[in-house]
C-alpha cells in the first residue's frame, strides 16, 4: 500500500476534521561530483490527529455555581479525578476502595 492510498484509507477512518496538516522545511547540503556543496531545500508535509474540541473548567466553579454541600463536594472531586478523557469513570471495586479511603471512609 503506497502513502497516498494509505492516508485516504486512514481519512476515511478517522474523517477530516480530527486530522492536520503540519509541514516542515528541511535543509540539505549535497557536495556534487566536482566537490562543490549545493544547497537543497524542499518541504516535509505529514498529517497527525487533532486534538478534539473541548471546555475547561475547574472542579471548584463547579461546586461553587451548584451549590453543593462539602460531602457531595469531597465525593465529586474524588470520582472527577478518575475520569478519563472521553468522559467515562470505571467505578470498578479497586477503584472504589481507593475512592472510599481517599474520602475517610471505613473500608473494612
């Protein structure tokens, strides 16, 4: 599979719009047959995956514009930290423990 037919499969893998185009300049020196140092330049172009679209914003404002009480506070910050990047929390019993003592609670 040459790189042309590579990328349009892997655009149509993952779309356009999580791809961009970044290029660079390289500088080459080539000495020729008689010695002489000739000087080439062309342009390196590449596509690498784009950061998705996102919002940031810290755990406090959140618990400030809800009003929440400082247990639910605690508990929150505590599971937001877990959170992975496409906005799923594994809550499995490890991760539980782990949360429950990080929050004082008893786990025996």
């Amino acid at each position: 599979m040459n790189l042309f037919n590579f990328y349009n499969w892997e655009k149509e893998l993952i779309g356009d719009t999580q791809r961009k185009k970044i290029s660079k300049e390289v500088k080459e020196t080539v000495t020729n047959d008689d010695g002489e140092k000739l000087f080439q330049k062309h342009i390196e172009e590449s596509y690498v995956s784009k950061e998705p679209d996102y919002v940031k914003i810290y755990l406090d404002n959140i618990l400030q514009i809800n009003n929440l009480s400082s247990g639910i506070q605690k508990t929150l910050n505590v599971l937001l930290k877990r959170m992975a990047y496409d906005n799923i929390v594994v809550l499995n019993a490890y991760i539980k423990k782990q949360m429950a003592e990080e929050l004082g609670f008893n786990t025996a």
